[in-house]
C-alpha cells in the first residue's frame, strides 16, 4: 500500500512540477492552452492504457506464447514442476499460480499477473529439457520472486509514467 501511495505521489509532484515549468517557461502564453489540464488528461489516458495491459496481460501472455497451463499434470516432469511452483509460492506467501509450458527451443520463463495471487508462471519446453532441475528450480524462483514482490504492477506503473 505505502507503495501504491508513494507512487501516486511522485506522479502528483511530476505533474506539478510539469505545470509549474511550462508556465514559467511562458509556453501557455503562445498556445493559450491550459498544460496543466493536459498533463492530467494524458496521465488518465497513460495509466488507463498500463493498467488494462496489466489486467490483459495473463491472457496476452498465454496467446502470445501458445502457453498450455498444467491443470492435470499428464507426465512426471509436469507434477515435478506443479510441486516446485507450489513449494516456492508457499515459501514465498502466495497463492499459487497457473503454471504452464511454452512450445519454445529456447531456455525462456516469465511471471505475469494482475495481482500477486492471480498469476502465471510459464517455462519454455527448451528450459525444462537443456536445464538440470537445480538450474529450473532457481529459475523458477526468480520468477516467483517477481510475482511476489509485485513486479508487474510496479512495472504498469512505470510505464503509464512514459505513456504519460
């Protein structure tokens, strides 16, 4: 929460050091607009685009990938994946996440989600075949690690700033 209310902040001091700049700079005098109104209309427009790709992005993600999410585990490395997944988020103090596989020959993982306990962690089908499973189950950590200290909406924050 303190970091919800610190980010709202820097952006109220971002807007008004914006405003206070472009009207000391004369700008509005050879525009006759209003920049502080505009400030503000953008930065609705800039967080309500980051914020509807953050609230998309579970979905985007499994499209995008053609991730398949494990619900059954159908083989033993699945439920070896299903068991690390859910040891890390209980470690970590989160719900459990979707789990799924990305038809990639690359070693790729990513984590992402609206929420801390409504996401998805996906491997690629070329990690968990190349890798040791010490090798998977670090990297596994370090996606739950994003999911648990809310990575993804620091990041929609972040970006509706430079959409702004």
């Amino acid at each position: 929460m303190m970091r919800i209310f610190l980010f709202l902040a820097t952006n109220l001091a971002v807007l008004v050091i914006a405003s206070i700049t472009l009207k000391l700079l004369g700008v509005d005098r050879y525009t006759g607009q209003n920049y502080g109104s505009l400030l503000v209309f953008c930065a609705v427009f800039g967080f309500a685009g980051s914020l509807i790709s953050l609230f998309i992005s579970k979905w985007m993600a499994k499209m995008s990938t053609g991730t398949e999410i494990i619900s059954q585990p159908r083989t033993r490395h699945e439920q070896w994946l299903l068991q690390t997944v859910e040891q890390l988020s209980r470690d970590a103090g989160i719900k459990m996440p979707e789990v799924g596989i990305f038809p990639a020959y690359e070693a790729n993982a990513f984590a992402t989600g609206w929420n801390r306990n409504d996401a998805l962690v996906a491997v690629s089908q070329g990690l968990l075949e190349r890798f040791a499973p010490d090798e998977v189950k670090a990297v596994l950590a370090h996606e739950i690690g994003h999911v648990a200290n809310g990575d993804m909406v620091t990041l929609a924050l972040i970006q509706g700033v430079v959409n702004t």
